[in-house]
C-alpha cells in the first residue's frame, strides 16, 4: 500500500485526469443557462465572443456570477494566510513559474484562472510540497505559512499536507466503507475510537453529505455517484483539520446539478477555511471566489502571474490587457 499523507496516498497524487467539465450560471451573452445545461452551450458563447473582435470586455460580474455576489463575503481585511514571494518552479531544466508572487487572504476563497499549461495547477501543487513526489523538480523563492517558509527543507511534509489538504479533479476515494475512508487519516494520528466516530460524523456534516449517507456508513464508497464520492474526498480532507484546503478543478468531472452542491459547499466551507480552486471556468470563479489570479505563458515566460487582486476587479475593472482579452473571451 502507498504511503499515507495526511488524508491522501501518494498513488492518489499522480493519478491522470480527464478535462473538461459541467458549468452553471448566466451565458456570456446575459442569458439564463439552467441547471441541466452542459459545458458545451457556454463553450459556444466563448467561441462565439471570441470570434467577434468588436465584443465589448466583461464589464459587470453579475453576468458571470448570474444571482451569486461573492462581493457580499469579501474581506479587504483579512490576514494573510500565505505569502508566496518571488517563486519559481522547474520539472528538470525547464521552468514552469517564473517570479510568482501574492498574498493568499484567510479565510476567503482564492481562485486561479488562466489557458491549459499555464501553470496553475503547478502553482497549487507547491503549496503542499505535493511537486516533491516528481523526481527532478527544484523550486526557488519562498512561500510564508504561519511564520515558516513551506518550502525550507526542515519542513515536515507529512504535517504539512494535513494542515493544507486537497482534493483533486477526479474523486479518488479509497476502496473501503464510507466510513473508514474518512477515518484512515485519523487513525495514523491516533485518535480513540470514540474520537474517531464523533470526527467523521462531523467532517461527513461539513462536507454536506451527511444525511445522505448516515444509513450506510458501512457501504463501499465506491457505490456512490461522482459528486457524492467527490464530497467524501472533501470530508477525508476536513476529517485530519486543515486550515488551508486547496482544490485542482473539483467539479471539472461532475454534472451540474453536482457541480452546484460543491460550489455551495466551497462558499459554506470559507466562513472557517482558506480555500484556493483552480478553475477553467470563469463563472465559477466570479460565483465562488473573493479573490482571483490570472496565470499565463508566453513562449519566452512561463507561468507567469499577470494579475492578481479582488475577484470584483479581475472581472470588472482589469489593470492588463491579457487579463481583459481572457476574461471577455478573446483567447483562452
């Protein structure tokens, strides 16, 4: 068996993923897209907006985060939680970050946005030491986490990885009851069996998927539906106490009535965590995130961060040329 780290294996963190996805809200073009629409219509807005070089830029969140205002969670205010100063990262000699630099706020949801290979998703595996499991890679500057630099080699990983957890784009529960998936973790760091029983009922109450699987904790986890197995994924993470909580596209393989439930469960889950979600899709990033950075490579620069500031001004208010053209469409 694959060596456990805290609340995940390691087999769990090369595991392939599929692209693509569901996605929910208003259309580009202002209209109503329901529930049971696919990612396909609001792709065809993207291409069709695209292909219009007089289409105005996104000028009103609303038209992206449809009746959701993640304005009314957002904190000017608040704490910096991680402070990322100057980071670059290499798989081998190729350079994948280059000079990356912000402040991820407490308890507020971080959203990274950008084209495919732009690096986000590398990014986000930094913050765990997670790009330490590929033989090769190096990384350079610093990354602040409560007065510790996360990238020092004293750093313990192990721990590390249970105070900032992840999920990843594809469920991956393990191939035990519902129960024992959420009490592995707390079983490697000793916990009582009483402890244990009252920790999974709460962490299966955050993750909003409590009522629905109480009567079959015993069952295999493997039987539920793609949205429940990615909620267990999030109760697993909540069970070992994170207080970050990252997620790579968590609803990228999950219809839209699913895909719902998990942004709900985000917005719910940032009143006590600090939450950072790389998306492909916008209107998901306008519903869910206070905060929002745009990431982009050019052929000469890698991953670079172009931009980075409240979500409310990334989408109305864009201070770069690249970020206005990649939120109203124009590439991407």
């Amino acid at each position: 068996m694959a060596e456990y780290k805290g609340g995940l294996m390691e087999t769990d963190f090369n595991r392939s993923q599929p692209p693509g996805g569901a996605r929910l809200g208003k259309s580009l073009s202002g209209g109503q897209v329901t529930r049971s629409e696919s990612a396909t219509n609001i792709s065809n807005n993207l291409t069709s907006r695209s292909s219009d070089s007089s289409t105005e830029p996104v000028t009103s969140l609303n038209e992206y985060a449809g009746e959701v205002d993640p304005r009314k969670h957002l904190n000017l205010e608040a704490p910096t939680k991680i402070d990322i100063r100057h980071l670059n990262f290499y798989y081998g000699s190729k350079q994948a970050l280059t000079d990356v630099s912000l402040a991820i706020r407490e308890r507020q949801v971080t959203a990274l946005i950008g084209p495919s290979g732009c690096g986000k998703t590398t990014f986000l595996r930094t913050l765990n030491r997670m790009n330490d499991l590929i033989p090769g890679t190096r990384t350079e500057g610093e990354a602040i986490f409560e007065g510790e630099n996360i990238y020092d080699k004293s750093v313990d990983v192990v721990l590390l990885r249970q105070r900032i957890g992840m999920v990843f784009q594809r469920a991956n529960p393990f191939p035990k009851s519902i129960f024992e998936n959420i009490a592995y973790g707390l079983r490697v760091q000793g916990k009582s069996q009483r402890q244990i029983k009252e920790m999974v009922e709460e962490s299966l109450r955050r993750a909003a998927i409590w009522d629905e699987v109480k009567d079959r904790l015993n069952t295999s986890a493997l039987g539920l539906s793609g949205g429940q197995q990615q909620r267990i994924c999030i109760a697993r993470a909540l069970a070992v106490k994170p207080e970050v909580l990252l997620m790579d596209e968590p609803c990228s393989a999950l219809d839209p009535i699913a895909t719902l439930k998990i942004e709900e469960l985000i917005t719910e889950l940032s009143q006590d965590y600090t939450i950072v979600i790389v998306t492909h899709n916008m209107q998901q990033a306008a519903r869910v995130s206070q905060y929002t950075g745009f990431f982009l490579s050019h052929e000469t620069v890698k991953g670079q961060l172009i931009e980075y500031g409240p979500t409310v001004d990334i989408f109305e208010r864009p201070k770069k040329k690249e970020t206005e053209d990649y939120i109203s469409g124009r590439f991407g």
